[in-house]
C-alpha cells in the first residue's frame, strides 16, 4: 500500500487545507519506463522529486513507479540507490529536504513491465489503492525513457491495459531520437497513432526546457518595440546556432554510429532554437497550437538544403572507438560525422539572404551552447575604433557552460537595453571576461536568479498540461523532411579527419560562398558533380597536365583536368562577354540545363567579379516542362547556382515560357513562337554570342534527343520536344537557333562519359542518331571543352 495519507499528513496537513473544501485534486500516478537507465539515474528521478516538492501542498496526491524489465528482486535496489542519491533542490532547509525525500521514496516502488499482463496487474493496483484511500484519479503519466523501436509496444501496452478511468488524463513523455529520417519518423507516428491521441504525446526536447532557450520567445515579446525594426535582412548580417562538446562519443557509439552528429543535434535541438529565433511571436505564447502554426510557417520558407549546404568532420580517434565498441575489425571504416556545419536560408521576406550557420561537435575545445545574432554594422570611427559605437552589435543567447559558464540573455549595448526578465538578475561584471568581442561590461545581460535543470522545468510543464514546448507530430515530420535529402546526399561522403581539442586548431574553421558553405582554404576547389571528375589520379597529375589544345571531331578542343578546365571555361566566357560589350553593348549568353555546367556557375560567381553581367542576357537553351519555381526546373537550378549570386539585371534574364494560361508546354499556349520573338527582338540577328551545351551519354545535346528529326523544325528556332526520361515535355533550342551563334562551346566531364566521347570520335555525322553531330555553327565556332577523365578514362 502507498500511505498516502500517512505521507500527506506528515507534510504538515497541507494535503487537508489546500484542496477545496478539504477535498483533493486528484491523485496522480507518475511511471518511469526504462526506470533504472542512464537518463532516469541523471535527470529524470532529479525532475520528478522536484516536481513532488513544488507540488506539495498543492491538492494532488501521488504514486512514483519505476518499470524496467528485470525482476523485482533486481530492478528494486537499483531503483532505491538512485532515489537515495537525489539532491536537494535550491530553497529546501536540509531537515524539509531530507522529510521530502524520505515520503518521496515511500510514494516510489519498482515493477517489472515487460509484459502486456505487467501493465494490466500495474492499473489494477493503482485502481485498488486509489479505491481504498478514497481518491478520485486525475491522471497519469508515463515517461519512455526506452529505444524508440519500444515506443510502438509500450504505447500498446499502455493503451490496451493501463489507461486511467475517464475523466482522468493521459499523458505519455517520448525521447527523441523520433525515427532515423522521414521514412522511419512516418512509421514511427503512425504506428503510435494507432494507440495514443496527439495531445496525449508529449515528444521531449530537453534544449525546448533551457531557462535561456524558453526564453528567447517572451524575450522577442517583451523588445518587441526595439526588435521588430531591425529583425530582418536589412539589418541582421548572420545567425549563429552552436552547440560544442569536449567528450567523445566513447560508452555512446552502438547509438551515434548510426545517428552521428546531425541526426543527434542539429535536426532537433539546433532546428529548434533556430525556429524560435525565426518565427513570427505568437500572440499566446501558452498556445502550442499557435507556436506550431508559426514554426510550420518558418518550415515551409526553409530552402532545401544540398551538399554543399554542409561540412562534416570526424575526430581521429572515433574508428578506434567504433572497432572497439562495435567489434569490428581493423579493417573497418566508419564515415559517421561527429562534427557538422550547416548554412540554412530562408526564402521570405524578413530574412531573405540572411545565412543561419548551424554548427555543433564533439571533441571541440570547449563546452558551450549559444545563439548569436550578429547585426550589421555601418558606422565608420574615423579616430577612436574602440569606440563603443564600431564595435560588434549582437544579442547573445547563452545556454550555459563556455567561459560564462551560466546561462544567460546578453545585448550588446550599442543596440538597446532589453526590458527586465521576471525573476532574472543582472551578471556581476567580470573584468577578465570577453565574450564575442565585447567585454561582459558592453552588455546588458541577465541571468536567471534560480538556475534550473531542463528536465525538471519540462516535467512541470507536462504536469500542467502545456504543450508549447514540445514537439508536435506535424513540427516533427517537416523538420525530418528539411534534413533528409542532406542526410542522403551526404550518405557516403568522407568527413574530414581533426585531432580534437585544442590541436583542432583553425582546421574546422568554415567561410561562406554565397549559399554554400566550406572549410577555411578549401573555397577556390571546384568540384564537378559525381560522375567523375577531378580524382585522386588527376589531382596527382595536373602539375604536368594543365591544359591542352588540339581538335576532335574537326573542331577546337581544349582538354585538362576538371578545375583546370573550368577555369579555362570561364574565361573564355569572360572574354567573349567583354568583346560582346565592346562591340555592342550587350553579351547574350544561352545555357543549358543538368549537372554538367554547375562548376561553372560556381566558379563565375565566386571569382569571375569583373564579369559584365550587368550588360549581360541570359537566355536558356532547353527547360523541362514543369513549374520554374519547383527543383528540377533547368531555370530554377540557374538561378540557384548563379542569378541569385550575380548583379544581373532583372530583365536580363529570359526564361522559357513553359507555363502559359496555367498550364505546361500546350502547343495551341504559343510558348516556343513567344519566345522565338524575344530572341528576335533582342538579339541582332537572332545570333547568340555564346551557347553552352552538354552532351547525353545517348549523345543528345540541349533537349534534342535520338530519334528525332531535326530538319522537322526548319528554320525554327525554338520548338517542343519530347525526352526518353521523365518529365516527358521540354522547350529546347533547335539546331537552327544553336548553329546561329558565334561561339558554342561543349562541355563534357567525367570518367562515365569516356565511352560516349569514344564513340564520339568514330562516327559520322548523323543528327537524327547524334543530335550532337548536327551542331556546326554557320559562320560561328565550335569548341569541345573535354576533361581528361571523358577524354582518356
């Protein structure tokens, strides 16, 4: 039997005075499944005595259970050595404490629950004492500190056996990780889904029950007026979300070895605090199901994140681990990232342009977890730089350990002075402390007067029934859908190794270029899209093989290895450009679609900056028949890679009209004769300066495929097609358009196209079979621009 009222009693009469009219809330049956794990040992018991202290007194009785799947005889002393050992919380006398805890362990027991039967002999028991003491049950709450591949059976078990009578509530605590991607976060709601209502889960993020992290919301609300005029791109230069740890993965890796460092940290805690940080303030910061129309809102902005939306590293001493850990063999090689940088835009209006650098990993050289608000800055001291006016502007989100080593909220004081925090204090000044280059004295920062364990405050709330700091199942799946293609793209890339600590050095130190992101140096490396290009073999080779000229197929070729040859590529551009310009004022530059041209881009953007773009038009040689605002519009991946980086004028760029009248590619629409008459219209002649094609390993160039007959477009220069792959509809340049141009220029790369190029080289002239074989510029040239891995394999 409990003694509850005994316990009660003993408190003082608290139970008798406090309900109404004498009479109970509700009594309140606490489970811990997983009872005796690490998180339980470390957090949860710590979080479930504070809440039996805050709530003494307060009307409700309570039962603590601790479930596991050994026997009572095993799993009972474990539980009462870790009960023993709770601290006491902040305020508590040491004779109240020690009263406390001793009824805390009187209201605690352990039970095996491993079987539907344990749970169903578990609510019976509870029915009966609750019965015999002649209490009404307010609810109950079970807390899953287990696998998440146990959540289904337990959420069975629960359902189908130990729900409290009606009336009463349920509510079930679920540790993350929730699923390994979307496909198995899908599986993992639906199948809970079939035993637990929505708002009977609560999915735990510890990071959402940081004091400064819950913070940063009623902060936003409280500056409103200071913040909303400068919360924005024209005004915020970066954000930066940083989570770093000392400790190795050592104890965790039959975990992170599938997880690593992006699942564990960034698609949760870092998600999380960036979604604060950006979503609009709801009106009721107690509604959760305002919050997660706004973080919904902040998801359906987020840009899709590709490879080179990340750097990944991982500390030399993890494959020791993982062989140890795993029993693997020396042989074995694991790629699992344990350090990850991360850029995220968002495309909307307030914070277009504005990079969020997501950071986080283990063997750093230093605890801390921070978000930092980095703010533009456009005073110029001509005599003082010290002055506090030049020096950084920045609001600081300190969740604790760092130099600080507290928590704390800190705006750098040539911004405003924040409104005072409730129960909050300010830091006292630390002479010898500089944090982000300010010294703590150029703030305005405070600190919570209590500090309090995020557990703790997490299991008040769920006591309480809000739902504002937790995960909903809708929040949940959009951010596994924001990071699942990065996961995948990223599935077989090789981190880069670091020492760890201190020794780490400058070696994950990243820089931005443009949407992308880097390590420090590595910013001037093209890399051709996989394929091929630039393998070890020619990196070891390029100091004898820089670039070579020769012919193939009668024509100009220029052969080196892929970085090498993108350079030459780009600068032959940029010549022809400046004598479009020179001669007439204007450079009309038609491009094609695919992988083949994105180092290009790239390389125009980061290094051609006298590129003429602003006397530049950029036309299209082929588009897929799809919207130009989805991924796998050609236009979509121009802009992406190139437009948005570059200061070409609005005008100047000149899309295929692919949907006109609402819909895509119709013939009877007039899409390829509209834009036959802006060519004509723009350009003298109707003749590009330069086009820039590709080559299908079936040998089609632009989107003139096999099988065709070109000489069906006559004289045409713009017609409808029809491609082997999906999407069917393209627009695409014809053979008579492309062989007006004064230059055009064919690039192919890769290792996989050394056969094409083989072929290439023997057969005869035949556009119907090889519509590359009909591109023979009138009057123009023609220029293969082949790296050596298509060229010698």
């Amino acid at each position: 039997m409990w003694n509850i009222v005994c316990a009660l009693a003993l408190l003082g009469g608290a139970w008798a005075k406090e309900g109404q009219g004498g009479e109970a809330k509700g009594h309140v049956t606490v489970v811990v499944v997983g009872a005796t794990g690490d998180l339980a040992r470390k957090y949860l018991w710590q979080g479930f005595f504070q809440l039996y202290v805050d709530q003494v007194g307060g009307g409700h009785s309570f039962s603590f259970y601790g479930g596991a799947l050994s026997e009572a005889d095993k799993g009972t002393p474990v539980l009462f050595e870790i009960l023993k050992g709770l601290a006491c919380p902040p305020g508590l006398t040491p004779e109240r404490c020690a009263l406390l805890r001793d009824q805390f362990l009187k209201l605690a027991q352990y039970r095996r629950l491993k079987t539907v039967e344990d749970y169903a002999s578990l609510s019976a028991e509870v029915a009966k004492a609750v019965q015999q003491e002649g209490l009404t049950e307010a609810g109950r709450l079970f807390y899953l500190s287990v696998p998440a591949f146990a959540y289904a059976g337990v959420a069975e078990n629960i359902n189908g056996s130990c729900r409290p009578p009606g009336g009463a509530w349920l509510r079930v605590v679920l540790e993350k990780p929730f699923g390994h991607d979307l496909g198995s976060a899908q599986v993992l709601s639906a199948q809970l889904e079939k035993s637990l209502k929505e708002e009977e889960m609560y999915r735990i993020d510890h990071y959402l029950g940081k004091q400064v992290v819950s913070q940063i919301l009623p902060f936003r609300k409280e500056n409103r007026m200071s913040l909303e005029p400068i919360w924005n791109k024209h005004h915020i230069e970066r954000i930066e979300i940083v989570l770093k740890e000392t400790l190795d993965a050592r104890g965790r890796i039959q975990f992170y070895d599938q997880y690593g460092v992006i699942r564990d940290v960034l698609q949760n805690h870092l998600t999380e605090v960036m979604t604060l940080l950006t979503m609009e303030v709801p009106a009721n910061l107690s509604n959760g199901e305002e919050a997660v129309r706004k973080k919904l809102e902040v998801f359906g902005a987020l840009q899709q994140l590709v490879k080179s939306s990340a750097v990944i590293g991982q500390y030399q001493a993890y494959n020791a681990e993982v062989q140890e850990e795993l029993n693997k063999t020396k042989e074995h090689v694991s790629i699992t990232a344990t350090f990850a940088g991360v850029v995220v835009h968002l495309d909307n209006t307030q914070f277009d342009g504005v990079p969020i650098i997501l950071i986080s990993g283990k063997m750093l050289d230093e605890r801390v977890g921070y978000a930092r608000v980095l703010f533009k800055n456009e005073v110029v001291c001509v005599q003082i730089p010290s002055s506090v006016h030049c020096k950084p502007r920045q609001i600081i989100f300190h969740f604790g350990h760092g130099d600080l080593r507290l928590p704390a909220v800190l705006v750098s004081r040539n911004l405003f002075k924040p409104a005072a925090v409730k129960g909050w204090k300010e830091l006292e000044e630390r002479k010898d402390l500089s944090l982000f280059g300010l010294a703590l004295s150029d703030y305005h920062s405070q600190t919570p007067a209590e500090q309090k364990e995020a557990y703790g405050l997490l299991i008040s709330q769920i006591f309480r029934g809000r739902r504002d700091n937790f995960v909903s199942a809708e929040v949940l799946l959009a951010s596994w859908s924001f990071w699942t293609p990065l996961l995948d793209a990223l599935a077989h890339e090789f981190p880069r190794p670091y020492p760890g600590g201190a020794a780490n050095g400058n070696l994950l130190d990243l820089e931005l270029h443009g949407r992308e992101v880097a390590f420090l140096g590595d910013g001037g490396v093209v890399v051709i899209p996989q394929d091929g290009g630039g393998g070890a073999g020619g990196a070891a080779s390029a100091s004898s093989f820089q670039v070579t000229q020769g012919k193939f197929r009668g024509a100009d070729m220029v052969s080196a290895w892929a970085e090498e040859l993108v350079h030459r590529l780009a600068a032959d551009l940029q010549e022809a450009a400046e004598e479009a310009v020179r001669e007439g004022g204007r450079f009309h530059l038609a491009l094609s679609g695919g992988s083949s041209p994105l180092a290009l881009f790239h390389r125009l953007a980061l290094r051609h900056y006298a590129f003429p773009w602003r006397h530049t038009h950029v036309w299209m040689v082929d588009e897929r028949c799809v919207p130009l605002s989805e991924p796998g519009s050609n236009f979509r991946a121009l802009h992406d890679q190139l437009l948005q980086h570059v200061r070409l004028p609005y005008f100047n760029a000149h899309p295929m009209p692919v949907q006109l009248n609402q819909r895509l590619c119709v013939e009877e629409d007039g899409g390829p004769l509209a834009y036959e008459r802006d060519i004509a219209r723009l350009v003298n002649g109707s003749s590009f300066h330069f086009v820039l094609l590709g080559v299908g390993y079936d040998g089609h160039t632009a989107s003139l495929f096999p099988g065709a007959r070109p000489e069906a477009h006559g004289d045409r220069l713009v017609a409808l097609t029809e491609s082997p792959a999906k999407p069917h509809q393209r627009m695409s340049l014809t053979l008579a358009a492309i062989n007006r141009a004064r230059k055009v220029g064919v690039l192919v790369t890769g290792k996989g196209k050394h056969e094409l190029i083989t072929q290439l080289s023997r057969v005869k002239d035949d556009p119907q079979k090889w519509p590359i074989t009909g591109v023979k510029p009138d009057g123009g040239k023609l220029v293969w621009y082949i790296d050596y891995e298509a060229l010698l394999g």
